[in-house]
C-alpha cells in the first residue's frame, strides 16, 4: 500500500512547526517538494499544509527558507498559483519574500 500526502499530512505539519530542528523542517519540506513533483499527486495539499509550507519561507535560518521556496513552488505547479497566493496575503511577510513567491507563481504559469 501507497502513504499519500493526505495521510500524512498532519505530522509533515507538526515537523515543520518552530519546535522541530531547522534540518528536520528541510527534510520535510523535501519530501513535499519529492511528492509534488510526482505526476501520480492526484489531489490538491491540505490548505492547512500549504499554511504551513509558507510561514516556512519566514523562517530564520536560510536553509529552511530555500527549501520552503523550492516546496511552494512545487505546490504552485500542481494547484495553481492562486492557492499559495491567496496564502501569503494573509500573513504579514516581507516584501522581498513576497514578490519572490509572486515571481516563482509566474514562472508556474508561463511553464
């Protein structure tokens, strides 16, 4: 038997929470970029997991910040830019992280 993302969700969210290691987040933020590339991802990410996702990209140690760009970007070319857009005007993040994601949403499209 095949784990999905759904199934799992709830623990990718809990490791990429503050309390986990930086080098836990980025193994994490990994795995989602593996599973989104997969061609099989049959359903969208939790908005929950997306939430997630994104509130890593402020995060304080660069490693994990990169990995969340990578991971957004894999989860904006299966939903579509606007799920992880809509995200990011909810939290107050910086302008240069911001207009960072909008350049990567572009890019989904125009791929």
């Amino acid at each position: 038997k095949c784990t999905t993302l759904h199934e799992i969700s709830e623990y990718l969210i809990s490791a990429l929470g503050r309390s986990s290691t930086p080098k836990v987040r980025v193994q994490v933020l990994k795995l989602i970029t593996r599973s989104m590339g997969h061609k099989v991802t049959s359903r969208r990410p939790d908005s929950s997991l997306c939430d997630a996702v994104v509130a890593c990209v402020e995060d304080g140690v660069l490693d994990v910040r990169q990995a969340a760009f990578t991971a957004a970007a894999a989860m904006m070319r299966v939903t579509g830019p606007a799920t992880v857009l809509a995200r990011i005007e909810e939290i107050n993040m910086e302008p240069k992280r911001r207009a960072k994601l909008v350049q990567l949403a572009a890019q989904c499209t125009s791929a």
